[in-house]
C-alpha cells in the first residue's frame, strides 16, 4: 500500500472483514470529523462549561490535554513511518475515538 492511501490500523482489519474496496481509496478530513461528532461534541460542550463554569484556566488544560494527546499520536504513528497525512488523521481519530471511552 502506498504511504499516501495509508490510514490507520482500522483499514486492515476492515480489509480482512472485506469491507473495503479492492483497490486504496483516499480518506478525506471530512470523513474523520463527520464519524467523529459525538466526541466533538463532547470536547466541545465540556470545554465550554469549564470555561463559563468554572475558570477559563480549566478550558486552557482541557485544550492542553487535547493537544498533548494529539501530539503524542503524531508522534508515533510517524515513529511507525506512517505519511504526515495518515498521521494527523489517525491522531485526531484516535484522540476523538479514546476520550469516549469513558461514556
């Protein structure tokens, strides 16, 4: 498979469940973000409340964990030789899919 058709570790279990299509399809950002509403929503409602809430220092550390996260799964799914595209994809689904993990 060619770096810029690479995704994440999703796409290979799809193929064996033969969900995916013979041949590499692109994964646009907007495909990530719309299978990824909910967690956003979250990300979004909780960081508001913590901003009227409480202190907007609390909606600050909030969006540094996010970020830290984000960061953390760039990193190494790079590490993994993975495209910069695959990589900020995979990171943003990855943080948007394990932070509702708790819900």
């Amino acid at each position: 498979m060619r770096p810029e058709h690479c995704l994440t570790r999703n796409h290979i279990e799809a193929w064996h469940g033969r969900a995916l299509p013979s041949e590499p399809e692109r994964v646009e950002l907007w495909s990530v973000l719309r299978g990824s509403i909910l967690p956003i929503l979250v990300w979004t409602g909780v960081a508001c409340l913590a901003y009227f809430g409480h202190d907007p220092l609390v909606a600050m550390v909030l969006g540094g964990v996010f970020a830290l996260s984000f960061i953390v799964g760039f990193g190494l799914r790079r590490r993994a030789r993975h495209s910069v595209r695959c990589s900020a994809y995979g990171a943003l689904g990855g943080v948007l899919d394990k932070c509702m993990a708790g819900f």
